[in-house]
C-alpha cells in the first residue's frame, strides 16, 4: 500500500498526501530455477488513490516478469511490467513501461547497500517527454524479532531524475519501504 507525500510539482498544482494507487503483481515460478530465478505473471492496479495527483483513477493490467540471481553476498536482476487502462475515471489512458534493474551487497547481521531505479516509459507522451530515468541507491536492514514475528525489512533509497518528463516535478525522489517478510 503506497502511502505518498506528493509537494507541489509547480504553481498551481496541490500538494497531496495519502493512499496511491495499489498495484499487485502476481508470479509463477519453477520450483527448482538453477543459478537464474525467474517468475512471470500479471500486474494490475487498482485506483484506490485518495487525491487524484496520487494516482491514475484507472483500472490497469498488463504482463509482468522479474529475473534475479545470488551470487555469494550479492543480488541482482530485474523487474519490468507493462500496463494498460481499460476503465476507469481518471481522464488519461495509460499505457506505461516499468523497469527496476537491482542490485543489493549484503552485510552480516542483516545490513545491506542497494540500488533499485524505478524507469518508466509513457508510451502515450510525446516521444521527447516519455522517460523517466533516475540514478542512486541507498542502504537497508532486516530486523528479526523472535520466532513469532515476521521479518521486517526497512530499506531507504535517494534518486536524482537525471531524464524526467518536461511537465514539471521534482528532479529527485526519497522512497521509504517498510516490508514484512512472511515465510512460504
């Protein structure tokens, strides 16, 4: 459930805070994957924001797909999905492109460093105001609590758009994820 702090992009645009969009992603996976794990499913979203600059006001769903290996302390691969609207109140259709390359070094006692851009396309935008590219990282832990709690995994990460749409918007972006880890 993404909870956002939305400031002002420009005069006349109101800030917001609230519930955005809840986006679900589904994955198959083989059992026994070898050194590359790879799932494949759907991703949908549901408008469930409670201002309208936090999200679409669309039904969406499209095809999703995510590849990652180990290797020793590392973990690396990929996330991309595509959506598209097929109902809906919000007055734009979206067909929009989501790709989140990672890379996480992991510590002894649950620290880690890690960086997970989120790029996307617009597929509806003007081909000069279609991308969204951001660099940075930034670091987590994953805090235990006995036997009878999940795991919670607390991760902070700062981004600069250095490729951003030209409507306006910050050129740079602070996520805070709170994750339970429950076990399969």
């Amino acid at each position: 459930m993404p909870i956002i702090n939305q400031p002002s992009p420009a005069t006349g645009i109101p800030s917001a805070f609230g519930l955005g969009d809840i986006n679900p992603t589904l994955f198959l996976s083989p059992a026994n994957s070898g050194k590359l794990i790879w799932g494949a499913g759907p991703t949908l979203t549901f408008p469930t924001a409670t201002a309208s600059v936090l999200g679409n006001g669309k039904w969406e769903a499209g095809p999703s797909l995510v590849l990652l290996t180990i290797q020793g302390h590392w973990v690396m691969g990929a996330l991309a999905n595509n959506q598209w609207s097929y109902a809906g109140w919000g007055k734009n259709n979206v067909n929009a492109l989501l790709v989140e390359p990672f890379i996480d070094y992991n510590f002894p006692d649950g620290w880690y460093v890690a960086t997970s851009p989120i790029i996307t396309a617009n597929w509806v935008a003007a081909s000069d105001n279609r991308w969204t590219l951001p660099m940075g990282g930034g670091f987590g832990k994953i805090l235990k609590f006995g036997d009878k709690f999940p795991p919670i995994n607390l991760q902070l990460q700062a981004f600069d758009n250095v490729v951003r749409p030209h409507q306006g918007g910050a050129d740079w972006q602070l996520r805070f994820q709170v994750q339970f880890l429950f076990p399969r």
